[in-house]
C-alpha cells in the first residue's frame, strides 16, 4: 500500500513570495490533515478534512495561507506571501475515517521550507 | 484551548537501559496515542490508548491512559541504538471530528 506522498521535500524562497504544497493521501483515507511543525516543536493542526469539506481551520493564518482539496483526494497549502516565521516542515497525514477508537493518522515525509 | 506537556524534555541514556517519558494536560482526552519521528520522516504510530487505565505493549514498548483521562506515559525496555528519536504523544479530542492535539515531544538519544 502506497503511502502519504508530499511534494516537494525541500523550498527555499524569499520572503514576501509565494509556495504551494501538494499532498496525496492514503487511497480511500477520509480524513486529511496538514500540520506545520517548527524546529524543535510538535506538529500543530492547521487545517483538516473530512472528505472535501474543511471541519477545523482554526489555527489557519487565512490572511495567508490556504488550503484546499479537491475531489476528497489529494490536496494543495498555499502561502501566499510568506514571511520568515513560516520556515516550518509541513506534514500531510491522513486517516481512514474518523469517530472512536481512531487516531491513527499516517503522515507522509514533509515539507521543509526556508524562508530567506 | 487543550494543550499537552512532555518531560523530560530531552535525554541521554546507555544503551541497555529503561526509559520512562510522561505526557500530561490540563483537558481529558478520549484517545491517547504514542508517535515516534526519525529525522527527515513524519511521525509513525507507536501506540493507542482508547480506555483510562488501559496498559498496552508493543514489543519493548509499554504505555497506560491514565485513570484521570489527562496523562500517559511510555516506558520503553532495553533500549537499543534504533530508539534514538522524538516521542510525540497526542491526544484526540471528541468532537464531531475528532481532532488529535500533539505534545512538544521528548528526544532521545541513546549511547551505545
């Protein structure tokens, strides 16, 4: 079984310009997240999907960033301009479904980006 | 919001020896789940805890959901050269979506 593909594995770019990663979960996963995870710090939720539909953007920078995913498959975050405190790897994850007894979510290899 | 804490922060141990990390948080959590991330790699599952005081082992891995449903902990026996990561615990809030919630994690390195 295939697992979390990412893309691309590293970014370096000027602040102020823009990026865009792509994710493809987990064939029949229902569920995809994207979670930044600073140097030395946890992976924090920025968006999640259940399906097409986005069910909690909360801690999403929306001045900035966006998500979206179409088709309830594979999914793009953009950063749109970024800024130096963005320099983070993104981790896509997704998992088969939600409700009880879950939680398991497979993430794929990340995304790091610099930002200058 | 919900928040996890993890100690130690870091630590430095023989090969051999047993290693004992702790999550807690200030919110109950329905699920609480051990990660493990090697560098370059997302974080791969280690361990679930769906029920409070439930104690569960993977091989040289052992963790218990506290009584209180606000702390873990993950104890990993003999530890060997390949243990050397982050261990991440995370907590899944129920909600309609249940939302899993990640600690600030623990590295460990291990001495040969």
């Amino acid at each position: 079984e295939a697992g979390v593909a990412q893309s691309p594995r590293y970014k370096i770019i000027e602040k102020r310009q823009s990026v865009a990663f792509w994710c493809n979960p987990i064939s029949g996963h229902a569920t995809l997240y994207w979670y930044q995870q600073i140097l030395g710090q946890g992976p924090k939720l920025l968006i999640q999907f259940q399906n097409n539909g986005v069910v909690d953007d909360s801690q999403l920078p929306k001045d900035r960033f966006s998500a979206e995913r179409l088709k309830g498959v594979d999914s793009t975050l953009k950063i749109q301009p970024a800024k130096l405190e963005d320099s983070a790897v993104y981790l896509c994850a997704s998992s088969l479904r939600p409700g009880p007894n879950t939680g398991e979510l497979f993430f794929g290899e990340g995304s790091r980006l610099t930002v200058l | 919001g919900q928040q996890l804490n993890q100690s130690p922060q870091s630590m430095f141990i023989q090969e051999g020896e047993d290693v004992s990390m702790n999550c807690t948080s200030s919110s109950i959590f329905n699920t609480w789940l051990w990660y493990k991330q090697d560098p370059g790699e997302g974080p791969v599952l280690l361990i679930a805890l769906y029920k409070a005081g439930e104690l569960t082992s993977n091989g040289r891995l052992t963790a218990q959901f506290g009584i209180t449903r606000k702390d873990s902990f993950l104890n990993i026996s003999a530890s060997i050269p390949s243990d050397v990561g982050i261990y991440f615990c995370a907590g899944q809030v129920k909600t309609s979506y249940d939302k899993v919630i990640f600690g600030p994690g623990t590295s460990l390195s291990v001495i040969p």
